[in-house]
C-alpha cells in the first residue's frame, strides 16, 4: 500500500485488536461473605462469575482445548481453621459471557482464630479469565 494508505489500514486494526481486548472474559469473585453459624463454625460464601463479553473458553473449539483452562476456585486456609466441608476446592468448567456466575460456598471451624483475623484465602483461577485472591478474615 502507499504510505497515505497505511494509516487508515493501522488505525483500523488498532480499533479492532483494542475492541476485541475489551471483550475478553474477567472471572471475579463477587458477594463474598463470612457469616458466623454456630460457635466457632462460619459459612464461606461467594460468587464466581464472567463479566467479560466472552465466554472463559472463547470459542466452542475452546471448550476442548487443554491450554483453555476451566474455572477452578480454591480454599485455602490460614493456620487453626479447619474445613467441615467434603472439599475444599469446586471446578465450575467454563463461564458464559456476562451472566455466567456460579456460588460456591463451605463451611469451616476456627476456634483459635480472633476476630479480624485471617481464615484463609479465596483461590480463582480464572483460565483465560484471569487468576485472582482475596483474603478472608473472620468477622
């Protein structure tokens, strides 16, 4: 092309990558909640979700391909809490574009650990969506 031509041809592909970009999953953790049950027992609460335009695996194809990781979210818990749950991590496989969310929830016991103090760490790995922590304190 002539140099008067590259511009339009840059600026549009400029616009395209940036716009498909924009459109890329975001896994978050959303509504996170420590509610005290009985004693030293507290539910664990949250909801996973998609606020990306695009689902976690992109494509259908995606779906099948090894390196598009699904959405897993761990527990991890800080010294003296112990979980009363079966497990303490869900695979929630990939999420729809926006609306896509999932709760999960697990219930643990912390008898030593003071108010304030931290129980553990939420865990998101988010595949495409991106990987994230959030620090769980005890109310």
């Amino acid at each position: 092309p002539l140099v008067q031509e590259l511009e339009p041809m840059v600026e549009g592909s400029y616009q395209f990558t940036r716009s498909f970009a924009e459109r890329h999953p975001q896994v978050v953790a959303e509504e996170v909640a420590i509610t005290a049950v009985g004693g030293a027992v507290f539910r664990v609460r949250a909801r996973i979700a998609n606020r990306g335009r695009l689902p976690t695996n992109i494509t259908n194809v995606g779906a099948e391909l090894p390196r598009l990781q699904p959405v897993r979210v761990s527990l991890i818990l800080a010294e003296g809490v112990e979980l009363l749950s079966e497990r303490g991590h869900q695979d929630l496989g990939h999420l729809r574009p926006l609306t896509g969310s999932h709760i999960v929830e697990w219930f643990v016991q912390a008898p030593t650990v003071a108010v304030g103090a931290k129980i553990g760490i939420l865990r998101v790995l988010g595949g495409t969506g991106g990987d994230s922590l959030k620090t769980l304190t005890r109310p």
